[in-house]
C-alpha cells in the first residue's frame, strides 16, 4: 500500500535528518513509527465509540420526578379506582 504524506518543507527536513541520523531511510522511519502505534492498540483493535449510560440518554428530559411527585400522581390515578359505576 502507498500513503501519500504531505508534509511542510521543515518537516519534510527534520524527517529527513532524523532518519539520516538513526542511519535509515524516511519511508523505514514513518514505518517504524506506524509499526509502533499498530503494537500499541493491539492486532484488530479499533476505537470504541462512546457509549452513553441511561442517564446520559434521558438528560434532555430534565430532572426525575421525586418520590413525593411519584406518590402524588399515584394517588390522582387510582382515586377512583376500582369505580363504581360498572
């Protein structure tokens, strides 16, 4: 496979004389460096995206109800329960 880098002149430069100076090509060096970076995440190993907890999902809903308001509501809903007019 072929990458094309395009890169600053100084940068081109400094990659150069970095190479040059460990006694290696500027292709072997950027290979050594992917090298490096594809050993350290592991064979196969992708970023995981983030995951939002239940929380995080719900947030744009605004707060909870309490206990209380839970409470209050039950108590509308079953007032008239079971009715009497079956």
């Amino acid at each position: 496979m072929t990458i094309t880098l395009p890169l600053e002149p100084q940068k081109e430069a400094r990659l150069i004389a970095l190479a040059q100076a460990k006694g290696v090509s500027a292709g072997d060096l950027v290979r050594e460096v992917i090298d490096k970076l594809l050993a350290e995440t592991g064979e196969g190993a992708l970023p995981k995206a983030p995951t939002h907890s239940l929380r995080g999902l719900f947030a744009k809903y605004g707060p909870a109800p309490s206990a209380e308001e839970i409470d209050q509501n039950r108590a509308e809903m079953f007032a008239d329960f079971p009715r009497s007019d079956f």
